[in-house]
C-alpha cells in the first residue's frame, strides 16, 4: 500500500517515466531470458539518437533513468539484477540521445566460482552498476570501444 500512495504523490512526469522503465526492464528481461546472447548484444549496439544536449539536460536525463530504474526494479515481481537493468538504462539513455556503454565483467568469487556483473557508464558518470564495477574484469562493451 505504500507503494501505491508514494506512486501518486510523485509528478505525472515521473511516473511516465517509471512505466517507461518498467517496460524497458520487462522487456530486457524478456530478451535475456529468451533470445541467443548474440542478439541481445545486437541490441546493446543500437545508435544514439543524434540529437545535442546541453550538460544540464545531459546530466538531468542520466540522474532520472538512474532513478527510475532502480525504483522499477526494486519492485518488479521478476528477476531484474544487474543485467537486466543495465539493457533497459543503456536502451532507455540510447533513446534519450545521451551516449552510454555497457560493460559486461567477470571475476572469481571464494563461493560461487566466476561470477559476472553488468554495469552501464555514461560518459565519466557510473548509471547502474558501477560501485561494483571495480573488482570485475572488462569482457566485453557495448557498443565495442
């Protein structure tokens, strides 16, 4: 119930762009539940709308997905960790015509063996992900440095 009263006492605006996170969240977990790696990777590597942001705007749309994303995937009733919420920041900044990258790491763990971690940078600032990011080693970009 909480939820729900917090949900109307935010701006039409913000809830607009919790439902876009949502469904960016959804579908990322869609598709990497069930679509071969080669072409989620096709889709990390979608262009950058091409359109110019002033550094204000910029740093604006990073700070709202950031925030959006990770109210929605606290919530979501799936499985939305690392990977699906880096694939649904990347595409939902992609979108907004700001640049961003998402890496994909590996490092050993005591208990679990490999263990793998996505996280999402725009520019110099870390989206998702990124206080984890330092112990884990770079295998991949997207789209490829």
């Amino acid at each position: 119930m909480q939820g729900l009263r917090t949900l109307w006492q935010i701006s039409w605006r913000d809830r607009m762009l919790m439902l876009e996170a949502a469904l960016w969240l959804a579908a990322a977990s869609i598709a990497i539940a069930t679509l071969p790696f080669r072409h989620v990777q096709r889709m990390a590597e979608l262009p950058v709308r091409r359109i110019a942001l002033s550094p204000a705007s910029h740093a604006a749309t990073v700070r709202r997905v950031r925030w959006s994303i990770i109210a929605c995937a606290r919530r979501a009733p799936w499985r939305a960790r690392c990977f699906q919420q880096g694939l649904a920041a990347h595409w939902m900044l992609r979108r907004s015509a700001v640049a961003s990258v998402l890496y994909y790491g590996a490092a050993p763990d005591a208990k679990r063996g490999l263990v793998a971690h996505v996280w999402v940078r725009a520019g110099d600032t870390d989206v998702i992900g990124g206080e984890a990011a330092a112990r884990f080693a770079v295998l991949a970009t997207f789209p490829r440095a």
